[in-house]
C-alpha cells in the first residue's frame, strides 16, 4: 500500500474523488428496502481509503460545507417563511418537539454512558440523520480554545458518531413512520391517503416533470365553419368568454385572411381555434366538421412566466380581474397557474393577487410578449447562477458565524455552518420575492449540496479515518445502541404528542409531516410508495424545511451542553 500512501501524497484530490465515486456506487446497492446512500457510503469508503495515510488540508472541508449548508437554506428559505403561520401551527410543533427531545435524548445518553462532546455530535448526526450536524457541532468545537490535536480528536469523534449511528438512522425512522405509526392510528396510510384525495372539493393540480394531462384543459383544433354561422369573431369570441376561446388563424378561398375582431365568419370558412376544453365543446355545434392538417394554419403556442409588478392588479381578486380587463387585453391569453414564494395558489373567483406573484400565461407569441409588458416583466429561463448574490449569502454567513455569545462559562455560537445556513434562508426568500435578481437554477443548488455534503462527510474521513477505527474497536457497540435509542425515542415521543395533544387524525398527513420534523428521506420515499398519492407530500415539505433549520443547530448546542 507504500504507493498508494505516496500517490495520495501527491495528489490528495484522487483520494477525495475516489471515495465520493465508489462510495455513491456502495450507497445504491439495495439492501431490502433500504439502501445506505452516498453520504454513508461515501464516508465508509473515505475511512477505508484513510488506513494508508491521506492529509487534506482543512480549507477545503469549509468550504464544500460552506456551500452545501447555504444551498440547503436557500431552497428552503421561501418554504421555511411561508410556513411560519397560523395555518401550519401543528406542524411548527411537530418539528420543534422532535428537534427538543433529540436534543435532550442526546446529552441525557452521552451523561450517561460517558461520551464526549465530538462523540455526542456524531451520535446526533447519525441517529437523527441530519448530516449538517458534523458541520455545525465541528465549527463550535473549533471554537472551544482547545488544543489542536484535541480539537482534532473531538472533530474525527464527530465523524465516528455518525458512521456507527448512520444506518439505523434511516432504518429506524422507516419502522416508525411506516410500521409503527399506522398501528398507533389504526389506519393504514394509503387508506387515509385515498380519503383525504376524496375529499379535496378544489385543490391544485401540479404536474411533475415530465408529466402531462392526458386531456388539457388548453387545446386547438382546425375547423371548418358550418352554414349556419354569421357571427363576427369577436361576436364569438365574446360568447364564449365565460371558458375562453380565440381565433387564431382564418382561411378562405384557399388564401389566409389577417384575422380582425369585426371580420364576420362565413360559410366553409377554415379556422384555427384555441381555447379551453370546455370552450370548445360548447363552440363545436356551429363547425361543420373538423379538419386535420391544412397548410398555413400552423401557430406556435408558448407558456410564460411573468411576475406582476404593475400596481394595477395588486389586492385584485382574479375573478374582478377576468371581468374588468378589457376583451382585447386578454385576448388570446389563458392564465394557467399562480404562484407565490413557490406556492401553487387556486385559480379561484375569490384568490388575490400580489405584486411579486409569478403569473404563468399561455398563447402566441405576440400575444404573450403584449400582455407581459402590461402586467409585469417575463422571467426567463437560465442555466447561468448569479455569482454577486451567492458570494455576497455566503460573506454575511459566515460572518454570522463569527459572532459569539456567553451563558456563564459557555461559549454559544452559530458557526460557519449556522451562520450560512441562516443567510441561505433569508437570500432565497429574498429571491422569491423579488426574482430580478439571485438567480441559482435548482441543478445549480443540487449540485453544490451534493458535492458539498459529500465531498465534506468524505474530508472528515480521509482526516479521521485511523483514528476512527480504534474508536469503533473501543466503542462501537455502545455507540451504536445509543444510536438506536437516539432513533426512536425522540420520533416516538413526537408521534405521541402528534396523535393526542396536536390531535392528527390522518395517518398520511401525519406520516409526511413526522418523517419531514426528522429530515428523514428515505422514511418519506415509503410513506410515499404506501400513499400512492402526493397527499403527504405538503406536511412534509413544511417539517423537512423546519427540520433542517431546528436540527442543524442542535450541533453547538450539544457541544454546549456535553
């Protein structure tokens, strides 16, 4: 293995890549159900990789960890503000009960069975599966005033807690989420799953990528006019503005006729209609028949969104809007969804609409470059990130993160890692809000949490890794059963309160939003699978951006209180 230890010497960014790749391939072999992950398995392969002997120079761990926490808090930012209300009180409790009696789990476990403050942390990492903890509990440690080979240790101990606990981590959050909630409910998931999707009088369909309506509610056909008809087109267009349909292209005689508002349609006339399904259902006893085909009347559609800035619709209901716009003003546009801060509202008579809400419109070209002028500005779509807004999060974070305060004798601060991951909340809000400006595309922000939580779990391996195994020779078993009770008893205790002080009376919901207050993915992917329906998708969303925040800290906290 000497020329392994020198390659490595030379070049240490081989080790690095070397774990990330076979210990992402590790983490997909499926094991049952479960499958350990690249961030387990990428650490276990650093360990191993670390027996020949690897330095890496500490700069880097800061700085993938740096990234990967400020992304995590800028894709939760709008999600984690918007969920701060009356309407998601359960869940607000929810995340908090879980995060306060992991904490308490923790320190009460490491008292007892002698662990130390590096110990601590990683068995909170681990068994809470909140993997941001090894940052957070690292930076605070580092600020201890400790000697640099005991902040080494304590740091490498971080590393050690995690390994050991990691796996029943997620296993354990599956059992509870998946097994054991449904007994306590006496319901079964996909049960309360179905009902719940029953009982929605109106909610808002919301498509995943790559998906489509089988039948849309927007569609165009080529008719040929009957002989009935001596309506003008804006004579039609008006009687039907109820659904919305809209002449787009005309042909008679064999030549295209410019299409205008007084232009009466006339027998064997060709036209292009586009226009709601039920527009057009209503619209088809005045056609002939309908035509496949014909040359020259190809129109291309496209969909935008807009955001509004023109003050004129700020506070205005949708409905005041669709009966006070002027016909030509929206004359060929369908509104198809809103947004606001990334949340999919009803297009409903009674929904307001707000300065800063993301309006998506479909139609021509023309058409949607002339309404989006009127209302507001189009964002257009970017693979670029705009590098003065992520370095500009990343300085007020860390500096965040520099700030310390006292409680006696206890040093009590954020970090690096608390401090990046509070400014990523607050800069992706601010982007929500004001989209002209911050843009950071969702590949952009997945790639540097992957890479950046990955490549740091790999670092404290590569750092650690030798003195990782002598500590799990010495403790690996008790580690591991504090890991275990650090698991299930915090998510049991929160299921328990869930059930008869927060009074959660549908086992999907309650499932999304107990494995979203642990961060728990992989108990999320099976209470999916069970649900069979998107139902627990929205009470996990609001827990999993609330844990991430609420667990993340509990890293100096621990080192605190240890």
């Amino acid at each position: 293995m000497e020329w392994l230890h020198h390659l490595f010497a030379r070049s240490p960014e081989i080790a690095l890549f070397l774990s990330l790749a076979v210990g992402y391939y590790v983490g997909k072999i499926q094991f049952g159900k479960f499958q350990l992950g690249g961030v387990a398995g990428s650490l276990l392969v650093a360990v191993l990789v670390s027996q020949v002997g690897v330095s890496v120079d500490p700069g880097v761990k800061s700085i993938l960890f740096a990234l990967f926490i400020y992304a995590v808090g800028y894709e939760s930012g709008p999600q984690f503000f918007n969920s701060l209300g009356k309407q998601s009180i359960r869940e607000i409790i929810l995340a908090a009960v879980l995060a306060i009696t992991g904490l308490a789990t923790v320190v009460i476990m490491a008292k007892l069975f002698g662990l130390d403050k590096g110990l601590a942390a990683g068995v909170a990492a681990g068994g809470l599966t909140q993997s941001a903890i090894i940052g957070t509990a690292g930076d605070a440690i580092a600020k201890l005033g400790l000697a640099a080979d005991e902040v080494k240790r304590l740091q490498g101990n971080v590393a050690v807690g995690y390994a050991v606990t990691y796996v029943f981590g997620s296993f354990g959050a599956i059992l509870v989420c998946v097994n054991l909630l449904p007994r306590l409910m006496g319901r079964s998931i996909k049960e309360d799953a179905v009902r719940a999707e029953a009982a929605m009088q109106s909610g808002v369909q919301v498509l995943a990528p790559g998906q489509q309506e089988a039948a849309p509610d927007l569609i165009g056909r080529i008719y040929q006019i009957g002989d009935h008809t001596t309506l003008t087109i804006e004579q039609l267009e008006k009687e039907h503005a109820a659904h919305g349909i809209t002449i787009e292209r005309l042909k008679r005689g064999g030549k295209i006729i410019e299409v205008a508002p007084e232009l009466p349609l006339e027998a064997g006339d060709i036209v292009l209609a586009v226009g709601r399904r039920q527009a057009m259902i209503n619209v088809v006893p005045m056609f002939s028949k309908e035509l496949y085909g014909i040359e020259g009347m190809e129109l291309t559609v496209e969909r935008r969104d807009v955001v509004l800035s023109n003050k004129e619709y700020h506070n205005r209901t949708v409905g005041d809007i669709r009966t006070n716009t002027a016909l030509q003003v929206k004359h060929g546009i369908y509104v198809v969804q809103l947004m606001r801060m990334g949340k999919v509202l009803p297009l409903q008579e009674k929904t307001v609409v707000q300065i800063g809400d993301v309006v998506s419109v479909f139609g021509s070209e023309q058409d949607v470059k002339r309404v989006s002028s009127l209302i507001g500005y189009v964002l257009v779509p970017s693979a670029k990130t705009d590098f003065v807004y992520l370095g500009a999060g990343l300085v007020v974070g860390l500096l965040v993160g520099l700030l310390t305060a006292r409680v006696g004798s206890i040093p009590l601060t954020l970090g690096s890692g608390g401090g990046a991951l509070l400014s990523g909340l607050l800069f992706g809000w601010l982007r929500a809000k004001r989209q002209t400006f911050g843009a950071m595309p969702t590949a952009a922000v997945q790639i540097l949490k992957d890479l950046g939580l990955a490549g740091f779990v790999v670092v404290v391996g590569l750092s650690s890794g030798l003195q990782a195994v002598q500590t799990v020779k010495a403790q690996g078993l008790t580690l591991f059963g504090v890991g275990v009770v650090v698991t299930i008893l915090p998510l049991v205790l929160t299921m328990l309160i869930g059930r008869y002080v927060l009074r959660y009376e549908n086992t999907a919901v309650f499932a999304g939003a107990l494995s979203g207050s642990r961060s728990a993915n992989p108990a999320f992917g099976e209470v999916l699978d069970k649900a069979e329906n998107a139902i627990p998708t929205v009470p996990f969303a609001i827990t999993y951006a609330l844990a991430n925040v609420f667990l993340t800290l509990l890293g100096p906290l621990i080192v605190a209180l240890v």
